[in-house]
C-alpha cells in the first residue's frame, strides 16, 4: 500500500491524547524518555524503513521533493511466532527476517531513485543482456552482488584476521587465548576502519544522515513528544538498539566464544569452518544482550552500550530537517494503537 506523508497525520495525536503524553515545554528542553519502544529502523538511500509491532514502513524522499511511503503488515509482537520470541533462539530468526526485508527496502529505494535519472545509451553488452534475460536480468545482479558482499565480509571479518594472527605467531610465540584476543581485536579495527572509511563518500555520509533521523525520531517518539521535525531535531542520534552497536557486540562476544571453544589454529580453513556453526550461538547471545541495552537503562546496560554508542559517531550523521521529515514519516505508521504493544 502506497500513500503519501500526510495519510498517518492524526495517528500521533491520537496516541498522545490516549496515553496523556505532552508536547514540548516552552523554553524547548529535551524530555527524558516515558517508556522503551521496540520500533527499530534503517537507513536507505533517500530514505528510512521502519519495523514495528503490527506494521512496517518505508518513507522515501522522491527527487520530485515528494515522500512516498509504503506500508505492509508486520507480525513482531505477542502473536508472533514462537522462534521470534523464545531467548537466544529469536536472535537469529530475527536478524535474517530484518537483514532480508532491510535488503529488499535498500533495493526499491535504490529502484526507485534510478528511475529519476537520465538513461545513458546502453552498450551492446547490456542490450545483449536484455534480450536474453530480459526481466531475470536485476534479481540475478542482486543474487550476485549479495553472494560476493558474503564472501567479502567472511574474507575480512573471518579469514584475513586469522591469517594476520597465524603470520604473527610464527614470530611470536603466543598461546590460544592471546591469538584469538589479538584476532578480535583486528576484527573490530576492521570493522571501525571500514564505518570511518565509508563515512568520507558523499553519497554515504548522506544515509548516515537518514540513521540518525532515524534514531532521533524514535527518541523523540520514547519521550512522549509530538512528531514534527522540529521538535525531534532536539533529540539524540545515539541509541542503544541501534546495528552498528549489535555488530560491536558480536564482535565481543566472538572473542569470548572462540576462546572458550579453542578453535584449531594449525590449519586456518578448518578454524574458519569451525567458526560457522559457532555464528548463531554468538548472534543468539548478543541479541539477547543488545535487547537488555534496549529495554533497561542501569549501569550494566550503559557499559555495555558505551562502545556502541561511541560508534555511532561514525555511522550517524546530525540530519536537516527535511531527512527527519522523512524519518516521521516512516515512523508513524508503525505506532500501534494500543501503546502497551509497544513496551518492553
């Protein structure tokens, strides 16, 4: 279902006046949050998808300056299935449905800011192609270019670390436990290398405008007050739940997990198949834990969070008002009647 921005007007207004939450004070302070919300989202290009309990929403902002959204139903909260709620086990199931529809969202956003651009003549090649794939031609581009985002990702976040540390040891004598720290600790300047790396490019510095949009949003949503852009403009662009903190936590916990396990180091190939069936033990556990992040706010949770948070200063820029617009947009759907539905 397609709509325009305007269609969900009256939804925040009605769930202001049922739940008795106020607008912003006069001097213009920032609130402290009333409840945790379990809407999350994610930046796309030109624009944000939101996933909530009963519904989920995806706001783009159109070269024409219009913002289309689109909404679908969701199935996250207490009538979902039992493998999306059972601890340690929901934390894998979730994260493919949320990387699959996240992956499906960036596409159509891609999509359909490919369609306002002018037509460069094609090369013979992709006539060729055309013809004799024709409409098979752009799901099997995207089957390609996913499988070699995997490959790449294993190769920098599972092989070469292991190679460095195995190169390193033949130097150094080191136990076990040392090679795998050292191996984590590589993964995580990989992984901080590339956030900071990628923050440089124009057209990427311009999504992370859209993630903190979309943070400050929900944060804005949490402390009762209205939507509009320029009150959520007052709000954070950190936030607990957010990837770039879950991924900081697997990393964590990998180095604790593959430690625990000690995976052999004499032949890296077989160390990196051991890790596989280790991967959903370490998504399972750090679901879980970014989940108490989201939901407690106490000294644990911001420990934990701290580093996470930290990060964001790279994956998340302060947004114009025009951006958060759009993350409004994407937000309001996915407010559920019943507030109680959305708390923790």
């Amino acid at each position: 279902m397609t709509n325009q921005f305007n269609s969900n007007e009256n939804l925040q207004k009605d769930f202001e006046q049922k739940n008795n939450l106020n607008t912003p004070s006069s001097q213009g302070e920032v609130k402290s949050e009333k409840f945790k919300s379990k809407i999350g989202g994610q930046a796309l290009i030109e624009g944000i998808m939101m996933r909530g309990i009963d519904k989920s929403a995806m706001a783009l902002r159109l070269p024409t300056g219009e913002i289309e959204v689109e909404e679908w139903d969701a199935n996250n909260g207490k009538n979902a299935p039992w493998y999306k709620k059972t601890p340690f086990i929901r934390g894998i199931f979730n994260m493919v449905s949320s990387l699959s529809e996240g992956y499906k969202c960036l596409s159509k956003s891609a999509d359909r800011a490919m369609e306002f651009e002018d037509e460069e003549p094609q090369s013979k090649f992709e006539i060729w192609l055309e013809e004799k794939i024709g409409d098979k031609l752009v799901p099997i581009v995207t089957t390609i270019g996913t499988a070699l985002g995997v490959i790449i990702a294993l190769l920098l976040f599972m092989w070469v670390p292991s190679l460095i540390v195995n190169g390193i040891g033949k130097l150094i004598p080191m136990n076990s436990f040392v090679k795998t720290l050292i191996e984590g600790v590589i993964k995580i300047m990989v992984f901080v290398g590339y956030m900071a790396l990628t923050g440089l490019m124009k057209d990427i510095r311009r999504t992370y405008e859209y993630h903190g949009a979309e943070h400050k949003s929900i944060a804005c949503y949490e402390a009762g007050d209205e939507l509009t852009p320029e009150s959520v403009k007052k709000y954070t662009r950190f936030h607990p739940r957010c990837g770039t903190s879950f991924i900081f936590i697997v990393l964590f916990i990998s180095i604790i997990v593959f430690s625990v396990f000690r995976l052999p180091w004499s032949n890296i190939f077989l160390r990196l198949l051991c890790k596989l069936p280790l991967l959903p033990v370490i998504v399972g556990i750090g679901y879980e834990i970014i989940r108490l992040a989201g939901k407690y706010n106490n000294t644990f949770t911001r420990i934990i969070s701290a580093p996470g948070l930290w990060l964001q200063r790279l994956t998340t820029r302060e947004p114009d008002l025009d951006v958060i617009e759009v993350a409004i947009a994407a937000l309001k759907p996915c407010i559920p009647k019943d507030s109680e539905d959305d708390r923790w």
